[in-house]
C-alpha cells in the first residue's frame, strides 16, 4: 500500500487566503460573556479603565461550518494520470480546495470519489497529513447514492451550516438522484 501525495499542493496557497476571509468572519464565538450579565456603558467603560472582570470575554473562532467535496469518478471523467481526460483537472482542484479548507480554522471538509460506490477518500476532522489521495476510476455516476452518503455524513458534525459540492461532468445514471 503505498500512500499517494496530495495533487492539489501546489494550487491550495492561492485560495487558502479567500477561505480564510470567507469563513473567519463568520465563526465568531464571544465567550465569558454570559458570565458577565448585561453589557451597558458602564461595563464598557470599566473593561476600557482596565477592570478585571471585562477581560473574561474572549473571542475564538468555533467549528461551525462543514463541508463535502463529492468528485465524479466515472468512467467519463477518465483517469487523472492521463491530462486529456476531466479528471486532471477535477482531481487536483478538489485536492486543492480540501487543502485549504484544513487551513481554515472554524472550518471541517471531507472529501469522496463517486461513481458505482462511494469512496471517502478525507473524512471530517482527519489530519491533512494522513490522508492517502488515490484516484480510483469507476463505472456509472450514482450522483444521488453518493448525495446520500454526504448528507448522512455531513448530519453527524456539530457545524451550524453544511455544504455539499458535487463535481461531475454530466448526467446521473441513477434513479435516485
């Protein structure tokens, strides 16, 4: 078993910094505060005086948005080792995205290959680092199996908001979908 490197390297610092600013906004969390009571100017003016009990409120950033890549491995895709085929493009890409999305924090991704089954290639919360980013070329485009797994997983993270990307290049082959 051999572990295959990360084909979005090279591509995930160019859209490391909008995911940053996309998602840090978003995933203020106040803490300390409900410890505190009510907020008026005069707290307001004591914590800018210097008053301890201000200095209980802190901000971090909490995990509240999840999401999941499902790329199409098809056959129509073709395989990624082979640049005219969509795959070359697709694969890396969602490689790339998953990339910069582990840099983010408030962030969690997964990311699947779909095709005539469904493989978890990085699953919520994984390190980047052991990740193993093979390709698998499949038959048919069961878009709405594969939708289906993402959801079931995607209902178990805590997040606030989820999101679910399909890449594919044509038409499901299934009923389901």
């Amino acid at each position: 078993y051999e572990k295959k490197a990360n084909p979005g390297q090279g591509l995930s610092p160019k859209i490391n910094n909008a995911m940053k600013v996309l998602f840090n906004q978003r995933n203020k969390r106040y803490e300390g505060v409900a410890d505190l009571g009510e907020l008026d100017e005069n707290r307001l003016i004591e914590g800018f005086l210097g008053d301890d009990c201000s200095k209980a409120i802190t901000t971090r950033n909490a995990p509240n948005v999840a999401i999941s890549i499902l790329l199409d491995a098809s056959g129509s895709m073709g395989n990624p080792a082979d640049n005219t085929h969509r795959s070359a493009i697709a694969y890396p890409a969602a490689a790339a995205i998953t990339t910069a999305l582990s840099r983010v924090q408030g962030v969690s991704s997964s990311t699947a290959l779909f095709g005539t089954r469904y493989l978890t290639i990085k699953r919520f919360h994984q390190a980047l680092s052991s990740v193993n980013w093979t390709y698998e070329c499949q038959g048919g485009t069961q878009t709405g199996n594969a939708i289906s797994s993402a959801v079931s997983d995607i209902l178990f993270t805590k997040a606030q908001q989820r999101f679910i990307f399909v890449i594919t290049d044509g038409e499901p082959d299934d009923s389901a979908a």
